[in-house]
C-alpha cells in the first residue's frame, strides 16, 4: 500500500462538499439533539425531518405526549426545526419510529 493510499492525500479535507462527505447523504439523517440552557432547563431540537410532513400537527403531539411546550423555527440553512423545553430525546425518537414517520436506522440522538 502506497503512502498517500495511507494518508489519502488524493483529496483535501478543507474542500467544501465532496461527493464523498457531500450534503445528500447528511441530510438523509433525522438528528434529534439536547442543549443546556441555563441551570438544569434543556432543549431538545429535532431537525432534518421532511418538508412534506406537517410539522405542526407533529408539535401538537409532541407538546400533549410529551407535556411541555415548543415551537417550530426555521433556520435558512438547516429548515424547519422543532425545538421542545425538556429532555425528550428518547420519547421522540420513540415516537417518530412507532408512528411510522421515519425508520429506526437514520434517527441520530446527539447529546450527553
């Protein structure tokens, strides 16, 4: 094995999308994430859902299941993005495969 096979010097890291690393395949993912905010209050986002969905009747769900409040934003780059007070990481991703919304293997639960 040749030593840029090693290294894999045939591409640049810093390149914006690749065909390799490109956008197609990352945005594939439904990423379910927590944020801490000040104290022990947290935030759960769920972002890369499908536009076709009807994200407010998903909201109205989440909000009654899972008793908390939330909203939706929309972010220019990421899209539509749900935002819920609390730690409900495993509920949504619970939820959102039982419910038929997404499959099992392209939800990705960030966080601590």
């Amino acid at each position: 094995m040749t030593s840029a096979a090693i290294l894999n010097l045939n591409r640049n890291p810093f390149d914006d999308e690749t065909e390799e690393f490109g956008s197609s395949k990352t945005t594939n993912y439904i990423h379910i994430r927590i944020q801490q905010r000040n104290g022990r209050k947290t935030l759960t986002t769920v972002q890369g859902l499908s536009t076709e969905l009807d994200f407010h009747r998903i909201l109205k769900a989440f909000k009654r299941g899972f008793h908390c409040n939330g909203t939706i934003v929309d972010d220019p780059e990421l899209g539509k993005i749900i935002q819920l007070q609390g730690d409900h990481r495993k509920e949504i991703s619970k939820f959102l495969i039982t419910e038929g919304i997404v499959d099992k293997n392209i939800v990705k639960v960030h966080g601590f």
